[in-house]
C-alpha cells in the first residue's frame, strides 16, 4: 500500500480504495480527455473511489461512476486516502 502522500497511478488501486486527484496529476492526459473528466465531476482535490479495478477501471465521483480505459487510468495519479476504521 502506498505511504500517505505518494502519488500512484489509478490503476492500480483495487476495489473499494479511496484517493484525491489533484489537477496536475492529470496534466499528462491530452486536454480534451482532461475537459471531458472535469466536465464528469474529476477536478482539484477531488475523491474517487474504486467501485471495479481493472478494465474499464470504474470509480466512483460523489454520486457519478465513470469507466475508464486502462490506459488512462494508468496515466492519473491520486493520493491514497487511508481507508475508514471500523
């Protein structure tokens, strides 16, 4: 698991997992994948969680689930959020 506040891909998050995407993480997206992510909810400081790893990669924004092809999941890094204790 990832120390708090290294930056990962995506990707790499598996089920259930939290993290916060900061906007220059998605700097390495062409801009009209980033305008069509912020458009769906994906911006500054925003949390998404992993609702299915793998491909698509689908996450959870608020109440918006987005599928993402795994080369793009690859190329947004997040921050991972320490999961909830019981």
């Amino acid at each position: 698991m990832a120390s708090k506040g290294i930056q990962i891909p995506l990707s790499q998050l598996v089920r259930g997992q939290r993290a916060t995407v900061e906007c220059s993480a998605l700097d390495a997206l062409p801009a009209d994948h980033r305008c069509l992510l912020a458009a769906m909810g994906m911006g500054e400081k925003c949390e998404v969680r992993v609702c299915r790893a793998g491909t698509p990669c689908i996450v959870q924004i608020d109440r918006t689930r987005l599928g993402l092809p795994r080369d793009v999941a690859e190329r947004i890094l997040v921050t991972l959020l320490e999961s909830p204790r019981p």
